[in-house]
C-alpha cells in the first residue's frame, strides 16, 4: 500500500486521500475545517480534548479509515500537515 496524496478540497470532507492498494486506487474523504493543523485558533487542550472524545468511536488501527486519517494527519503531534503525513506513514509502514 502506498499514500499517493493528501489534498485540501475546500469543502467539507475537508481533505482526501489517494491509496495506491496494488490492484487498485482507494479515496477516502475526511475531516473538517476545525482542525489542528488548519486552525491556529485550536490549541493543544482541544488536540487533547478530540482524540479523548474520538478514541472510542472511531478505528485507529485502519490505515485508510476516515477516523486514523483525521487522528494522524489532522490532529497530529504537530501542526505541520507535511510533518504529520511523515509519522504517519512511518506509523503504518506506508
């Protein structure tokens, strides 16, 4: 499997991504606007505060899930979306 991209779309799923799975492409669309790494405004108690009200809901251990890609790129440990697609793939072994 391989991350093919990660794009902005400008409406709400705020972003999509491209997976290359061998015999075929996967997109999934995910996320919103308010996000970590959009919002300068969110700070790391709402970082905090999301993944405590998301962590029981969503599937995190699914590398293409709409739920790990949010968790990961979105509200990652940094507010970088570059730096985050990094330790995500690193995460995944992508």
């Amino acid at each position: 499997m391989k991350l093919l991209s990660v794009e902005r779309t400008g409406k709400t799923p705020a972003f999509v991504a491209v997976f290359d799975l061998g015999d075929k492409k996967k997109t999934v669309r995910f996320g919103t606007p308010s996000n970590y790494v959009s919002n300068p405004k969110k700070t790391k108690e709402d970082r905090t505060n999301y993944i405590k009200r998301h962590r029981v809901n969503e599937n995190w251990r699914d590398a293409t899930s709409r739920g790990a890609l949010s968790r990961f790129l979105l509200w990652g440990d940094s507010r970088s979306l570059a730096e985050n697609i990094k330790a995500y793939k690193k995460r995944f072994n992508i």
